[in-house]
C-alpha cells in the first residue's frame, strides 16, 4: 500500500515538471503570436503561478506488484493542444488573407494604370475634338469661300452673258437692216423675174405685140441687163421671212393672164406648195424655188432637192464649212439666217407653215470627217405654232444613223434668249445653239462647226449625233422636208 502511494507521488512529480516544461514552450509560443493569445497567455500565466512543485526522494525499489497509473489527461495538455490547433488555423487564416491582400495591391496597381490610361485616352480625345472642331471650322470658311467664289464667277457669267445679249441685240439691229435691205432685193428681183418672164412670153406670141405696153415705168428701174446677172442676184440672196402683201409688186395679178396662155413648152413658174410640186410640175433640177404654202400669203426662197431619190425635198437646215454662226436669238431662228445655197436656217415660222398643210416626212444625211455617210429619216414631222414655242412631232425612226432625235420629240424649241427646256440651266448657253433642247441633247445639229473631226468639250457644243459612233462631229449634214 505505501509502495503505491509513492508511485503516484513520483508521477504527480513527473507531471509537475512536465506542466513546467509546457509553460517555457507556451512562453515562447508567446512571444512568437503576441496579437492573437494576450488574453489566453495571461489566463495561463495566472494559473500556474498559483500551483506550487513538489520533490520526493524515495529510495530505489523494486516494483513487484502493480503500478497505479492516472489515465486521464491533464486538462493543461489539452487547453495547450487546443490552442496550438487554433494557432495554426489563425496562421494559414493569415497567410490566406495576406495573399489575398497582396493581389488585391497588385489588382489596385493595375486598376490604377487602367485609370491612368482611361484619363489619358480621354484628354487625347478632348484633344481630338478640339482639333476636328478647328478643322470643322476651317471647312466652313472654305466652304464660305468658295461660295462667295462662286457667286461671284455667277456674277461674272451674268455680266458675260448681259454683254453677250447686248452684242447679239447690236447684232440683231444690223441683220434686221440687212434682212430689210435684203427683202427690198427679193421684191425687186421677184419682179426682175416676172419681167422677164413676160418678155420670153411676148417674143414666143409674135401674134401679141400689144403686149409690151403691159409693163408699167416703175417696173423698169427693176429690169436686169442680162440674165446671167439674174442668176446670180439669185443664189445669194439670203433667207426670206413673211412677205406683207401690201408690198407685192403690182404685176402679180397679170400672172393668171400670162400664164393662162396655153403653149406645149411652158412649164409653170411658181410659186409652189412645196419642192414636191414644183417636181410634178417638171421641175427636176436642184436649185432655188418660190414657195408659197397653202392658207398663207407667206412667200419663201428655198432650195429644193430635186436629186436625192425620189426628189421633191425642201432643205430646212444645211451644215457645210462653218461659214455661218448658228448661235442666235429666238427672232432670228423664227425667221431663219444664212445662205440659201450655203449653210442656212429656214425659219421656224417657214418650217410650221410648210410643215401643217399636209404629212411630211424628215429625212437628215450626215457625213463624218472620214468620208463616211449615214441617214436617219422619220415617218412623221412637223411642228407646233410659236405659241408652243415650235414643240417637236416626231413619227417613227428608220435609217443606220442611230436615232439621236426621238428624245427630243415633244419638245419645245430653245435659244439662248428663249429658255424652255426642261434642264435647270438653258441647254442653248452649254450647246451654243438652238434646238428642241431636251436635259440638254443626243442631238445638236445647230451647234458650234469645229474642224478637224472629233471634238470632246465639256458641255458637247459641237455638231454631234450621239448614236453615230459615240457622238461624232460632222463635216456635212443637211435636213430635208418632203411630203409623204
């Protein structure tokens, strides 16, 4: 029983110093975690400074019987483990959360270079504003600038064409002095010829010799030295325009007598309905003829084509050498211009008179620069009164020209004083021309005479035909009437 007692001394001993050994290693543990176990340390400390160590010197024995061992653990043991566990946790808790600390630096150093970036992206950008809204600017005032430009070189252009207009006034003046001077020649050569018409009568109808007494004085200061001279009054004559009958001369109504006078070689001497007639009438060579159309007291000068198969043609318009300016007012393509046995312009007035006293057709022959011809003809022609302004009627197209002209059928006739196309600027001022102007042409055969073949100009000016090889320039081209 005492050897017992003494063994359970001996390991309350034992314990003792173990209990002290756990105080040094707490004790140091402390010193390693001083922010996380303050309270836990002094709770510990104050415990053991309340218990007290015990030595027994007992002599050596031998054991024999059976030792008395305490199997429970101390509750120190297990609050130190406990707290050695906690320890641990709060230390991987730690180094989690200094991790975590760490990238959220790294992620706020990246936030931040992103931020730095962001704000120079957006002074680079108030930058680039600034700088389009300067060139914005200087696109205004260059935009402002070439507008003044504009009205300006628009003023100019104005100031041109008054300048232009007021030429074309001047030389309106002067055509109309020579159209008046030239009128008072057809009269008297009218006359000329009337006389010696008679005269060929009266020395044909040796029976009537009473007959020179017919002529009255004022026909004399009229009557030509030879015939050849005749002739040649007559091919230069220039285009007429309406003829007032109160100015015909007096030996007009003796025509029916004279003419009434039955004879197997006369031929009738006009003036005709047309060139057709003047064909029926045995009339088959080219030349100048008096025609007088049907409900009118208009006399015209025109040069019929008695040649191109099947004869009967009335020229309307010639092209030939560029002898003659077509770029005119609208008073002077009414009552037409230019030589009859050149290049000339029978009137707008003549043609719609010619034209509406019966079906006629338009035949057109064009010749390029390299010798080569073609012709586009039409079943149908004529045109409106000028209170229609002349509009186009165009039938039906055939030929190997292409046909350039029905895209101007049903319009009404342009010039440069005279706008009535359908373009927002006048057709006449680009094309130098008159025509039955459309938005503006594939046709322009009253325009500028350019020498030398092709001609490529910004507003097509130039006698062109647009379906005939790409719009070429001609070096002939004549337009022909004839009834149907």
């Amino acid at each position: 029983m005492m050897t017992r007692r003494f063994i359970c001394l001996m390991l309350i001993a034992v314990v003792g110093t173990a209990a002290s050994k756990t105080q040094e290693f707490e004790g140091n543990d402390e010193e390693k975690e001083q922010e996380f176990i303050y309270m836990n340390r002094y709770k510990r400390s104050s415990d053991t400074q309340d218990k007290c160590t015990y030595t027994f010197i007992v002599p050596q024995q031998r054991v024999t019987g059976a030792i008395c061992v305490n199997s429970k653990e101390p509750e120190v043991l297990l609050e130190n483990r406990v707290n050695k566990q906690e320890l641990q946790l709060l230390n991987n808790e730690l180094l989690k959360q200094k991790r975590q600390i760490e990238t959220l630096q790294q992620l706020v150093e990246v936030d931040g270079g992103i931020v730095n970036e962001v704000k120079l992206l957006r002074k680079e950008s108030r930058n680039m504003n600034s700088r389009v809204t300067q060139l914005y600017m200087q696109l205004l005032h260059e935009i402002i600038r070439k507008r003044d430009n504009a009205l300006e070189l628009s003023q100019l252009e104005n100031k041109i064409l008054n300048q232009t207009a007021d030429m074309l006034q001047l030389a309106n003046k002067y055509k109309d002095l020579e159209y008046k001077y030239q009128h008072l020649m057809s009269i008297a050569n009218n006359q000329s010829i009337i006389i010696a018409q008679l005269e060929e009568h009266c020395q044909r109808m040796p029976s009537i010799k009473p007959l020179p007494q017919t002529p009255q004085p004022p026909n004399k200061a009229y009557h030509p030295p030879t015939y050849n001279r005749l002739i040649n009054q007559i091919s230069t004559n220039e285009i007429q325009s309406d003829q007032n009958p109160k100015v015909l001369p007096p030996t007009l109504p003796t025509m029916p007598a004279v003419t009434s006078i039955p004879t197997s070689t006369d031929k009738p001497s006009g003036p005709w309905r047309d060139c057709l007639q003047a064909l029926e009438d045995g009339h088959d060579t080219s030349s100048i003829y008096l025609v007088k159309p049907e409900n009118t007291n208009r006399l015209m000068q025109v040069w019929c084509d008695q040649r191109h198969d099947p004869g009967g043609w009335t020229v309307i318009q010639r092209r030939l050498d560029g002898s003659v300016n077509f770029f005119r007012n609208w008073e002077t393509y009414k009552q037409g211009f230019g030589n009859i046995d050149g290049e000339y312009w029978l009137g707008l007035e003549n043609i719609y008179w010619l034209t509406n006293q019966g079906n006629y057709k338009l035949l057109i022959t064009m010749e390029d620069w390299s010798g080569r011809k073609v012709f586009a003809e039409y079943a149908s022609f004529r045109l409106e009164p000028e209170s229609e302004y002349y509009k186009l009627r165009l039938g039906r197209y055939n030929g190997n020209a292409g046909d350039s002209f029905t895209w101007h059928n049903g319009k009404q006739f342009t010039t440069l004083d005279r706008d009535h196309d359908v373009y927002t600027g006048n057709c006449a001022h680009y094309q130098k021309g008159g025509w039955w102007y459309n938005a503006c042409a594939h046709s322009n055969l009253n325009g500028v005479w350019y020498r030398g073949g092709h001609y490529r100009s910004r507003y097509q000016d130039g006698v062109y035909w647009a379906e005939f090889r790409g719009g070429i320039i001609f070096t002939k081209e004549s337009c022909y009437d004839d009834k149907t």
